[in-house]
C-alpha cells in the first residue's frame, strides 16, 4: 500500500511571526488564504486520482503555523478532513506548527477531529540561531510542546534547518541528539533557502549572510541522516522540492537548492563506506560494488562522482554493477574478496566513523 498525501496549504495565516527565512506565500506557492470550500475542493482533486483502495491515504496541513490559527477557523478546515477520516477514506491527518504554539488546550481540538500526525517547525535547539533566526521561542518550548504532543499519544515530527544565520555543522549535530531524546517518530531537514522579500535575503545581498553549499550541505546531511536513522528516526525529507515558485531565480536568491538532495547525502553515504571499506592505506587493485536497480545511480553518484573519486583514492579499478539483490543491501568485493552488508550496518559503522 503506498502512502498517498493531499497537501493542503496554510499559508502563513495564524502565524505571528516573521522568521527571518520565511515567507509562505512564497515558498507554497499560495498566494491566497485556504477556506474550508477550497480545502474540500484540493481533497476532492486528489481523491479523483488516487486509487484509495490500494493506497494510505492522508490529509495534511502545510506551511504556516496550524494551532496558532483562530479556534473557529481551525475547526471549519478540520472539520472537513474529519469527515474523510470518519468515512473511512483517509486514515491520517497531519499538520505542522510552532512550538509555542501547542497546549493541552489546542492538543484536545486535535484529537477531536482525529488528527494523527503534528510536525513541529523547530529548525535548530541553539540558542543563538534560534534568536538570530527571529523564531520567537526557545529550545526549552520545544521540550515542552514534544514531551506534550509525546503524551497525548500523537505522532510526532520534528522539523530541522541547515544553515541558518549563527548555525555551524556542530550545532546541527547537536539539535540532532536532542532530537533523538525527544523520540520523534519522524523528522525532516530543510536547508536554509533565501527566499525572496525575506529578512534573510536582505541580510544576504548586504553580505551578513552566506548561504551554504550543496557540497557543504550534503556534508553535514549525510551525519544528521545516519545519526536520526540510527536511532530510529524515520527522516521523511530532506531538501524542499523544487517547484516553478521554488527555483533558483524565481523565489530563490540563494542556497542549496537541488532536485534530488536526498539522493546526493545517501549516495554521499555510500560512498563514505565503500571508502571505509578499502585497506587501511586506501590503496586496492579493483573495487567492485553491487546494488539493485533501485540503487545504481545512488552508488555510481552524481556524474559519476563516486567512481571517479574512489579511482582517485585508491588508484583501483572500480566498477558499479546492477545485481539481483535487496534494496536494502550492497555486496563490495575489494581485490576478489566479497562481501554483502545490509543497510542498517553501513549507518552502523558511518555513525561509529562520522563521531
Ligand atoms: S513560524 Fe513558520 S509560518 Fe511562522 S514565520 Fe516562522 S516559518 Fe513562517
């Protein structure tokens, strides 16, 4: 059964607050406010063009900051949701919001119209980036709003930013780990984009501010992944999707904008284990990798980044080559000498090198 996701929009409304990176009018594409008639309206769109029968399919409200919404108007778009869910057509809804923004109040309007699923937009757990990033709350209601949502028996997601003004790689790391104590169930991580009409553009074209790399970025994505992984995180994004409104020249001015970030920080990691795997000097005579179909490009890596820097380590010769195998394993055999390692142990043994 695959999961299928009717993304409704909120842009922005509800939100008091101007973070420094944000403008969702933008970045959602949505330049208009969503109604309870527009947001039956999307639901039914969707449902035209999903196969319910064989699908999960869920409603979820993006963008913006939900619970801060006025009571009334949450419930006009919840109610419609809810009616999908009690029909038995959608199992989950979803939404996202601000920490600051979630009490036992607002969590029981959640559950009444069966909410499953609450993302929190955190985005870092240092002090500084947060009041650099004009979040407007601390780290310390980030515990409260997890350990609370955590209590009511909701799903729980939490939200990071790469690259923020005051952000180094370590501080990442360590908004990583108190991710882990907090024991999401989910995570994403989105690096810092310059959107137009933003503070941070201002800040940006006045040189305060560099926006990261890809390379740097997926350096640093590579140990938020295997580390949230490792500790049964489910990391369901990395990097926004690129859209016409989210495109280099259009919304975006600046950042690590890229199609298939995701793809670049795992193929990163599979390299950074091949490379692992090669005897102590690096020095070999060939080096031969096997994956399934689903993993060839992740393995041979952008422009064939991963073969060429792997010859220019090694001096081996090195193949990549498409074998019947699980998805979740790759076999390497280095001077004749093979072996197959699942998934699990290659973030295993990252973790035990990235730290
Ligand atoms: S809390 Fe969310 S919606 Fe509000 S300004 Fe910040 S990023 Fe934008």
């Amino acid at each position: 059964m695959k999961r299928k996701i009717i993304p409704i929009f909120v842009p922005h409304i509800g939100c008091p607050h101007d973070c420094i990176f944000c403008n969702q009018k933008k970045i959602t594409g949505a330049g208009t406010d969503v109604t309870a008639e527009s947001a039956e309206e999307i639901i039914k769109e969707h449902l035209s063009t999903i196969d319910a029968k064989n699908s999960i399919v869920e409603i979820a409200f993006f963008g913006g900051s939900f619970t801060a919404i006025e009571e009334s108007f949450q419930r006009s778009l919840l109610a419609v949701a809810s009616r999908y869910k009690k029909a038995g057509i959608v199992s989950d809804i979803r939404l996202s919001t601000r920490p600051d923004a979630i009490d036992g109040e607002r969590l029981a309007l959640l559950r009444e119209y069966g909410v499953t699923i609450i993302e929190l937009g955190v985005q870092s757990l240092d002090g500084e980036v947060l009041s650099k990033s004009l979040r407007g709350h601390t780290s310390e209601d980030v515990f409260a709003a997890a350990a609370l949502i955590k209590e009511w028996g909701f799903t729980l997601g939490l939200q990071l930013m790469v690259g923020l003004p005051g952000d180094t790689p370590q501080k990442c790391i360590d908004t990583a780990r108190k991710f882990i104590k907090m024991e999401p169930q989910l995570a994403r991580i989105y690096p810092t984009l310059v959107v137009r009409d933003t503070a941070l553009e201002r800040l940006h074209a006045q040189g305060e501010y560099r926006a990261l790399e890809i390379e740097e970025t997926i350096e640093i994505c590579k140990k938020l992944l295997v580390l949230l992984t490792g500790a049964g995180v489910n990391v369901i994004r990395i990097g926004l999707q690129p859209t016409e409104e989210i495109s280099m020249g259009n919304q975006v001015v600046a950042g690590p904008l890229h199609p298939s970030l995701r793809e670049r920080v795992e193929s990163r990691i599979y390299r950074d284990y091949i490379e692992s795997a090669l005897p102590s000097k690096g020095q070999a005579e060939t080096i031969r990798v096997f994956g399934s179909k689903k993993n060839m490009s992740k393995l041979v890596g952008n422009k064939r980044e991963n073969i060429t820097y792997l010859k220019s380590i090694s001096a081996a010769s090195v193949e990549m080559k498409e074998a019947k195998m699980a998805d979740d394993a790759i076999a390497i055999e280095i001077d004749g000498e093979k072996r197959i390692v699942d998934i699990s142990t290659v973030y295993l043994e990252l973790e035990r090198i990235y730290f």
